[in-house]
C-alpha cells in the first residue's frame, strides 16, 4: 500500500482538490476534499497493489523494489489480491457519497488505474499515461461540486498532466540503470542526458495552461502571484537536482508536494 511513502496519496489527492477549489471555496467543498482525500488514500494503495501484482518479477530484479511484498515472496498473490478488494471496495463506498456525474467519472477512472501498469512494457511514455490517471481528481472534483466540467477545469487538467510527465520522469531516474538492463521502458530512458532541458520544458508548459485556467476562470492577482512563487519553487529544485544521484531524484521527486499545496493556496486565494 505504501502507506509509508505518502507522496504518491498527496500526488493524487491535490488535484482532486484543485478541482474542487476552481468551482468553489466553501465548507460544503471542505466536505468534498474531505472525502476525495481519504478516496485518494485508498486508490492510491489500490493502484500499488495492482501495480505490484504485475510487476512482481520485474521488481526483483530491480535495487529499489527487490524488497517489496511480493517481488520478495513475504505474502502470497492471493493476499494481495484480498486486500486489493477490500480497498476497492472501500474506495465505492467513498464514490457513492457523490453525484451521479462524478461516480461515472470515477468508475471510468478504473480503466486507466488497470491499463497504467502495463504502459511501461507497450510505450516509452508510461508518464504520460500516468498523467491522464493521477489527474483525474481535476474533473472529478469540478463535477463533484457543480455536475459540470467547466473550462479552467479542461485546462487545468492538461496542465496537470504535464505536471505529472515532469515529476515522474524524475521519479523514473531512480531506476534508470536497472531500466536500461532489464529493458523497462520510461521517458528517463528515452531523454537519457536531456531530461533536465526536457523536464522543464514540460514544467513551463504545465505552469503555463495553470496560468491560462486562472485568466479564463478569472482569478484575482494573489492567484497569480502564488502561482509565480510555485513556479519558481519548481526552478529551484530543478536547478539542483543531480540526475546521477537516486537520492536527490527521490527528493525533488518528493519536492513536487510543496509545489501542488503552494498550486492550491493559489487557487483558494484567487477566488476569495
């Protein structure tokens, strides 16, 4: 489940809050991430399981995952499998709290949670595909709250997806030289030595369409300003990452966090 690995939960829960934040700021909206939170919780540890039970010979071949539950034999397939249920079913129970819009949106989210894991063995872009799913809290958020997807919540979300190619390219070198010996595809294979350039421009990109959802949803200056600050946040740590080093990629990884909080304040703060 990685409970003990919290990044991935706030990764997924931060846009479903954005979406919740870009169509109201309110108590009943308080409620809503309340439940999007804890509903991220256990997708999260959902998606680990699924993850694991498909990788779990690729995971011990690999130095960072050789340890895991099932790459190491500790539990058997069949008790992955029971507490995968348990936590999907938990995660229903959770989604029947919505609207009919946005349980339609979460039972079409379990597509891209099942097919996520196989993108590593069918494309060299898995981020990509792994951008499409974290982010879709973005939409579930806004139907959530108004039963419509509106405009900035299309364009944030394609933002986000950027966002997500770029972390998780950094996440990906981490593993690179075990990639590249065991053939698993990823954009830190595929940029190799130009992944910085690349990263960054994925970081603009992204921070650019966030810019264009806060012109068209027409949010105050303080979105701006904060947006400005999560941007240059996002610089810093690219600035200092060493793309040789697994614990500095599992840092500015990790970095990417304060930047989604500092994304939501902005938010919060450019529709009051």
């Amino acid at each position: 489940m990685r409970a003990d690995k919290p990044t991935g939960t706030w990764l997924l829960m931060l846009p479903c809050f954005w979406g919740v934040a870009l169509s109201e700021v309110s108590l009943r909206a308080s409620w809503f991430m309340f439940l999007f939170a804890v509903g991220a919780f256990l997708m999260r540890s959902a998606g680990c399981i699924i993850n694991d039970i498909y990788d779990r010979k690729l995971d011990a071949m690999v130095e960072r995952t050789k340890n895991r539950p099932l790459a190491s034999g500790e539990i058997k397939l069949y008790q992955a499998v029971i507490l995968l249920v348990i936590l999907l079913l938990a995660s229903l129970i959770i989604l029947l709290q919505f609207n009919k819009e946005t349980i339609a949106l979460g039972l079409a989210s379990m597509v891209l949670v099942v097919l996520y894991p196989l993108m590593k063995r069918v494309t060299w872009v898995p981020q990509l595909f792994l951008g499409f799913t974290f982010n879709w809290g973005i939409l579930l958020g806004g139907a959530a709250v108004s039963g419509v997807i509106s405009v900035p919540h299309i364009i944030f979300y394609i933002g986000a997806v950027f966002w997500t190619l770029g972390y998780d390219t950094i996440y990906a070198y981490q593993d690179i030289k075990d990639d590249l010996r065991v053939g698993t595809k990823s954009t830190a294979v595929l940029f190799r030595d130009k992944s910085k350039l690349i990263i960054s421009m994925f970081y603009v990109i992204c921070f650019a369409f966030f810019a264009a959802a806060g012109i068209v949803a027409k949010f105050d200056s303080w979105y701006f300003l904060i947006l400005g600050a999560a941007f240059l946040l996002t610089a810093f740590h690219l600035l200092h990452w060493n793309v040789s080093s697994v614990e500095s990629s599992a840092k500015k990884f990790t970095a990417n966090r304060d930047i989604g909080i500092l994304v939501l304040a902005a938010i919060v703060l450019g529709r009051l």
